[in-house]
C-alpha cells in the first residue's frame, strides 16, 4: 500500500504507536505511568524502521514517555520531545481495565467518560489541535510517535472532525498510520498498519 503513493506528493504525516508495555498487553489505561517496552514491545518498534526508511523527515517528534522515545530510537530515528504529544491523562483510571471501571459505572469508556483526576476528552483535543498547528508550520513530512488513544483523537481533529470520532480509529501497539490530503482535504491514507 506504501508502495503506490505517488510522486509528487502533498506532506504527509506518519505516526507511530509506541511498541507494546506489560499493561498494553493486559489491556490497561496507561496514561503517564512510564512503563518500559517488553521485548514483544522491543521488537514492535524494531519492525517499524524498513517503512520509516521510505520518508526524508523534516521533523521528528516523540512524546517524552519512555516508551515512545525507545520506540522511536529503536525504530531508527531521533525525535525532539513534544509534551503535548503524551497519553491520555487517566486520573483514578490510570492502571485499570474498562472491564474493571465498569465493576463501578456500567457502560463507561474513556469516550464518554468521565475521567476522573485526568483530562476531559475536550483537554486532549485541545493538545491534538496544538500538535496539529505545529504539523502545519513544518516544511516537509514529519513523524510523530506517540500513544494509542491520543493519536486517535489527533486523526480525528486532523479531519475536522469530533474527538469522540477517535472511538471509531483502533490503533494496535507497534503500528505505523499516515495523515495528508487528497486534493487539499484532510485524509487518512494509511491506518494502523502493521510491518510485514
């Protein structure tokens, strides 16, 4: 899929979910906690470098957690730290499975909330809109690494659209999605791709 985007091109902007953590893995909100990458994780990142190997970045930037740092680096790319680019604040969820929240509220998702102790769907999509302002001041194509819900939301407000539209984006750990445009509109031209 790669491999057919045309020359020239307009800028397009790669993500990168960060390689698998232990709670990653057991499905828990990991949020500021800073876990290190398991050696699945490890290797995750690894995977990702031949298909960064195709882009001459402008702008590398990782969220200052360790495991998106380490995946970038593992990954085979530099990245200056952006803070707005760091997970979901989780609050009292932080270290929990839905499955186990909802013990207490029925039906909840990060998506609907509430997140209580940690930031509103509307706080992360304002950093996402910040993210985004800074994308456009770049000349050239830029890599973001970064974690699985905030990048949801940053794809969503890259369309124009409501952050709550991130619910609909899943993104696995270790996977490489591509933002740009299709005649000057916002598009998805790549989402949660897995090396092969």
């Amino acid at each position: 899929m790669l491999a057919a985007m045309s020359s020239p091109r307009a800028r397009e902007v790669v993500l990168v979910r960060h390689g698998a953590t232990e709670w990653s893995t057991l499905g828990k909100h990991t949020g500021r906690t800073d876990l290190p990458l398991t050696e699945a994780g490890l290797a995750e990142a690894r995977a990702v470098a031949p298909l960064l190997a195709r882009w001459t970045f402008a702008a590398v930037l990782t969220s200052p957690l360790a495991r998106a740092v380490v995946t970038s680096r593992e990954a085979g790319l530099e990245a200056e730290p952006e803070p707005d680019l760091q997970e979901w604040d989780y609050g009292d969820c932080e270290g929990r499975t839905t499955l186990e929240i909802r013990e207490t509220d029925p039906g909840w998702t990060v998506w609907r909330g509430p997140v209580s102790g940690g930031e509103s769907i509307e706080d992360v999509a304002a950093r996402a809109d910040r993210v985004i302002a800074r994308i456009a001041a770049v000349d050239g194509d830029i890599a973001l690494f970064s974690h699985g819900h905030f990048l949801r939301v940053l794809a969503a407000r890259w369309l124009g659209l409501a952050p709550t539209t991130g619910a609909s984006l899943v993104l696995d750990t270790g996977t490489l999605s591509v933002l740009g445009t299709e005649r000057d509109t916002p598009a998805i031209r790549l989402w949660n791709g897995l090396p092969r």
